[in-house]
C-alpha cells in the first residue's frame, strides 16, 4: 500500500495528500523551557509572556506605516508558516505569538518570529 502522503511542497515543508488535498504541516515545534525563555527574553526587549504568549505592542507615527510594517511582517509569517494575533488600532501594532500545534503553548518558532518582527521594526520610527 502506498503512502497516503506522497506530494511534497517545498517553499511550506507540507505535504500534501492526493486524494483530498489536505495539508499537514511536518514542521516540528520544540518547547521551551522557562529557562529558554528568560533566556530569549533578556535579547527581545518589550517582550513579555501573557497567559502564554508571546505579547508586545508597538506604536508607529501613522496608519500608514503600520499597515505597512503589518504587510511585511505578514510575509515573514507566511514564509515560516506561523502565523501571530494581531490587533492594530490606527497606528498601534501588538502581537500575540503562541504556537497552536503544540497546545497553544510558546515554542521556538514562536521566539523566531519575534525576533523577525524586532528585526523589521529596527529603523522604523516609532512613538514607543
């Protein structure tokens, strides 16, 4: 008997199942530990876990360049395939990142994504 997965997509590491075309996603999260975490948090300044998230907020000069940094951000998510909250209210931007594939807790991809929003916002003037 074949394999139920057999197509591969390579730009999301999932595969594919011919029959119905669900997605399963491969990637595996990894846990972390608190002391991973305090660890993590100490180089993610303004960060701060809330009801286990990943949670900061950042405020920009206008609508537009919030919208804008949410675009680019939404890219980044989507290329890593982890996706965070957003709430945005004119030009406040806050994040919440937990990872639901392993029981909404926080994980690796969780701090990876926030260093990638830290990373897109570096250079932005911010009212924060």
């Amino acid at each position: 008997m074949a394999p139920l997965l057999t197509r591969v997509n390579p730009w999301y590491r999932r595969k594919l199942t011919p029959a119905r075309d669900i997605v399963i996603d491969l990637s595996m999260s990894h846990l972390i530990s608190d002391t991973e975490l305090e660890v993590a948090l100490s180089g993610l300044p303004g960060w701060e876990v809330v009801d286990d998230q990943l949670v900061k907020r950042f405020t920009l000069l206008s609508f537009r360049e919030a919208i804008a940094l949410l675009v680019r951000i939404g890219f980044e998510a989507e290329d890593s395939n982890h996706y965070p909250a957003v709430l945005n209210e004119f030009n406040v931007l806050e994040f919440r990142l937990c990872s639901h594939d392993a029981g909404d807790k926080l994980t690796d991809k969780d701090l990876k994504l926030a260093a990638k929003i830290e990373e897109l916002v570096e250079g932005q003037v911010t009212k924060d």
